[in-house]
C-alpha cells in the first residue's frame, strides 16, 4: 500500500513551524530572563523605595502615588540618556558624574535626617489605614512628592553607569528587530515593571500600618528609614 503523497510537504511545513516556535521559546525565554532580573533591580531596596513606603505608612497608599510616578519619569529620562550613550550620541563626563554624585548623597542624606526627625501625629495611621487618606499631620503635597520622587531616582549616577552594560545583555545583534527597537522594548518593559513594583510596595505598606498604628512605632520606623537614607547616602558619597 502506497503512502499518500502529501505526507512529505506536511512533515517539512511542521518542521518550519518547530523550528519557528524553538527560535521564539529562545528569544522568550531571554525576556523572562531580563523580567527576572528586572525584577530583583526593582524590589532590591533604594531611596525611591524606602520613600515612598515610608509615605504609603503615615499617609496611605494613594498618597504616596505622586512619588512612585516622579521616580518612574526620572527612570525613563535615564533610559533615554542610556539609548544615546548606546549609539555614542552621548559621553559621560567623569566630572559631571562626580557633581551629580555628590549632590544625590547630600541629598539622600538630607531626606534621611528629616525623616529622622519627622514625627507621626497620634491617630494618623489608624486614619490613613481606614480611610487610605492623608495623615491628620501630613503637609506634603502630592507636586512636592512627585518632585521628590524625581530628584531621589535622577540624582544617581549608578543608574546612568548600570544600565548601559545591564540592557545589551538582553539584546540579540542578529534578530529580525532593530537592536534600537530591542531596546525600546525593554525600556518600556522596565519602566513599567518599575512602576507596578514601586506602587505595590507602597500598597504593601499601607497595609502593614494597620500593625504600626501606635505613634511610637511610626517613629521608629521613620528612624529606620531615616538612618537607611543616610547610610545610601554616604555610600553615594564614597563610592567611586
């Protein structure tokens, strides 16, 4: 008995389409590893972080909002200056790295001592807990904290030296796309990995002030937060 003749112009259809799916697992695959170590970046703790979970304690989730989008728009200006260092538009000047070191530790350090400071009004959290509003004492406004956000994730210069030798790592010269196209890609997967993880920590927090209601405990957690600011800040300061 003969085999029928369309057998062989099926088994060479299937084998494009295996061979199509095993080179798309493999680029998927690279993407989840850069979701990975997106990811570990993202939730690994740093001033954006520690700020607005300290907010999202004393005021409520929805408060601390205003400082996850000015951190999450300081990032995307830093992946834009890293897309024109990639294609040597652009030169990091030792100098100017030196400068915005040294202004992100003093302010970091800034920050820190006025969160050391602060103290938490009796009630707020109880307040904020059950109603997700501002705090009875709190005076920031969600510009000043969108400000803030942007000036505590822009002033460091390890983003600027990390990003240009994290993101080629996860870029394949040869692919169909652009490597710029790459690129854009996982800066806007970054970006908004970066906000979704920031805003989480933030919603995070604001359920934990449920167990921090006592004043007391607040204020040690703004000490904590404090003191962590500080030491960034002096790491910023001296490292090289």
């Amino acid at each position: 008995m003969q085999r029928p003749a369309f057998r062989a112009p099926i088994r060479l259809h299937g084998r494009r389409l295996i061979h199509r799916f095993r080179t798309s697992v493999m680029s998927f695959r690279l993407y989840l590893s850069f979701l990975a170590a997106s990811a570990v970046l993202i939730y690994a703790p740093g001033p954006v972080n520690l700020l607005t979970m300290n907010h999202a304690l004393r005021a409520g989730w929805r408060r601390a909002l205003p400082c996850v989008w000015g951190g999450t728009l300081a990032v995307l200006l830093q992946l834009a200056l890293t897309a024109l260092c990639l294609n040597s538009l652009v030169h990091l000047d030792e100098r100017a790295l030196t400068v915005l070191r040294w202004a992100g530790a003093a302010y970091l350090v800034w920050l820190g001592c006025k969160q050391w400071l602060s103290r938490a009004p009796a009630g707020a959290a109880t307040a904020s807990a059950e109603t997700g509003g501002p705090a009875a004492d709190d005076t920031d406004t969600g510009r000043a904290l969108f400000w803030r956000g942007v000036a505590t994730s822009g002033l460091n210069p390890k983003t600027l030296l990390f990003f240009p030798s994290f993101f080629p790592q996860f870029i394949i010269a040869d692919a169909d796309w652009s490597l710029n196209a790459q690129f854009l890609l996982l800066a806007a997967t970054f970006a908004v990995l970066f906000a979704g993880g920031v805003a989480s920590m933030a919603l995070f927090s604001h359920r934990l002030s449920r167990v921090l209601q006592r004043p007391a405990r607040m204020r040690a957690m703004n000490r904590v937060t404090g003191g962590l600011l500080v030491g960034m800040g002096a790491i910023m300061a001296g490292w090289n």
